[in-house]
C-alpha cells in the first residue's frame, strides 16, 4: 500500500475503509472482511458507535497492530478539555488498542480548543501518533490552525469528484495539513459518482468503473480516501486501484466535474449547528 507522510513523520496508507452507517453488529464482520481484502486503514468515529466491532476485528485478525492505521474521532458530546480525555480514554478501550494512529476532532463546534488540549496530551502521553480535524471549513480552519500549538496533521473533509475542495488548498498547505476524503465515492445513496458517465468511460480502456477511476483521482492527488461499502467485492474493487495511471488529460476532464467545492454539507448554516447542538452538545 503506498503512504503518504504527515508532517510529524507519521506514515498513512493512501486508501483506507471507512466504517460510517455500517451497523454496530456488522462492523466486524465488515472489517474483518476488508482486513482479509487488503485494507490497512481503517476510519470510525465515537459516533458511528461501531467502535467495538472494528476494535473486535483487528484483535482477531492475525495482523501485527502496528500494520494497522486505526483513525477515530471525538465527537461533539465529548468536547471540552475533560470529557475528550476521558472519551479518548474510552475509544481505547473499545479499539482494544493501548494507541490511536490518528484522532480527529469530528466537527468545529462546541469547546474544539479544549478538545484539542486533551488530544495534544495524548499526543505527548504515546495515546496517540497522529491528530487532527474534520469538516473545518477553510475561515475556521485557520482560525483554529492559527492558534493551536501543536498544527492539525489531517482535515477530513467531503471530498470527490463533485466536491473538489480546491479553495482550501492553500491555507491547509501553509499549516502542513493533509487532505483526507470522507465521501469519496459521493456518500452514501448518492449514484452522481458511482453512475457517472465520464468516469465510466474514462475507467473503460482500463478495465475499470466509475468508483475506481473516482478513488484514483484522488489517490493520485496525494488525497488519502476512504471509501465505505459492507460488500466484499466491491472493497476489493474499490482497493484495486493502483495498477493504473490516469494521463494529465484525464485529470483535467474529471476537474471539469466539480459541482460544489466545499461539499454539500453547509457547516455555516445555523440551522444545522443548532441542530448538532441541540441533538448531541
Ligand atoms: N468526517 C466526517 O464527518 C465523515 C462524514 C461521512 C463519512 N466519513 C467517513 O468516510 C467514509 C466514506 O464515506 P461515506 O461512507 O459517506 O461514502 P462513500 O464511501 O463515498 O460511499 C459509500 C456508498 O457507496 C456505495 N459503494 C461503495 N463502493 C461501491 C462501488 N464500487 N460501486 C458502487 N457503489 C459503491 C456503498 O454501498 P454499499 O455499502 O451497499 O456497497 C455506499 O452506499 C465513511 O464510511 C466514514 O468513515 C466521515
């Protein structure tokens, strides 16, 4: 698997499986299965509460713990300086692991620096070997960049085809931050991608669908991705994405697809941040 390397050395796998809406009780048999395929990353949160099953699926499958890039990320319920540690804490216990590779601050709200001291500490405390966030928009992103001590190493962010995220390019580079794309196939029951007729004939003299044409684009780009599916042959599909190269031309085509740069989700909506709030703060 190729890496890529964040900026305190770390080394992350280039693709990864991502474990959000998989159910509790099928997380892993999930992960075991993407395990047995290949994959070496592997990405939950405290919400998607299926911490467990993944912690249950890397304990039973034979492979060196330190072969396995564990992500996790704290949600806005634990936010603040106290109950991220104590979360963090938890999320060990349920990954069965004594160290998280790289933990993320979920979502830019609630006390995000208090979190952030809790998960500097673990950072220096061997808790943890990476950290970062998730869904900073690119105003907040640098807010918070600025003024933290240790700099975000990842930004997990919508990021595809559609959503390109080009506009926070610049700023996440100046801070050393690495992109890493949640969504990379569209989400899910979202066929714009998966379905697209570009991407199927750009895949076609390859051999290759939509979703793999999607994920090396982003692979190619350097964007650590982490397609989510519970069916073993597409992880293989979607893992099989390195034995071909997409030419500059195709690049460029697939470029002319970006519909919404930074994602479909409006995290400046207050409408939406009240309703995190109000349903988890
Ligand atoms: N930080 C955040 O806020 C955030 C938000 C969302 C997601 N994430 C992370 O990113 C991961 C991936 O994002 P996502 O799960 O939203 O969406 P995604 O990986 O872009 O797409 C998943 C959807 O595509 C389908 N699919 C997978 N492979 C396919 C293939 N080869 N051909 C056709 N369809 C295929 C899956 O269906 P089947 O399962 O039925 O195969 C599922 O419906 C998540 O699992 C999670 O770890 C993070």
């Amino acid at each position: 698997m190729e890496t890529v390397k964040l900026s305190n050395g770390t080394e992350m796998p280039l693709l990864g499986y991502g474990v959000f809406l998989v159910p509790p009780q099928e997380a892993e048999r999930c992960v075991s299965d993407a395990l047995k395929v290949g994959y070496r990353l592997i990405d939950t949160a405290q919400a998607y509460q299926n911490e467990e099953g993944v912690g249950a699926a890397v304990a039973k499958s034979g492979i060196s713990r330190e072969d396995i890039f564990l992500v996790t990320k704290v949600w806005i319920s634990n936010a603040g300086e106290q109950k991220a540690a104590a979360s963090i804490d938890e999320s060990l216990r349920k990954l069965k692991t004594d160290y998280i590779d790289l933990l993320l601050i979920h979502q830019a709200y609630g006390d995000v620096f208090g979190s952030w001291r809790a998960m500097e500490k673990a950072y220096k405390d061997g808790k943890v070997r990476a950290i970062g966030v998730s869904n900073f928009q690119e105003a907040r992103f640098f807010d918070f960049a600025h003024y933290v001590d240790i700099k975000p190493m990842v930004n997990q962010l919508q990021c595809n085809a559609l959503v390109q995220q080009r506009g926070i390019e610049t700023v996440m580079t100046e801070f050393g931050t690495h992109l890493m794309a949640w969504g990379p196939l569209g989400g899910q029951g979202v066929d714009g991608i998966v379905k697209s007729e570009v991407l199927s004939q750009i895949g076609s003299p390859y051999g290759k669908s939509a979703a793999q044409v999607a994920l090396r684009w982003l692979t190619q780009r350097g964007i650590v991705a982490i397609p989510k599916s519970t069916h073993k042959e597409r992880m293989e599909q979607n893992l099989n994405v390195f034995d071909f190269t997409l030419t500059p031309e195709e690049m460029k085509r697939i470029e002319t697809m970006n519909l919404h740069d930074t994602g479909t989700v409006n995290f400046s909506d207050t409408g939406f941040v009240k309703y995190l709030i109000e349903t988890y703060g």
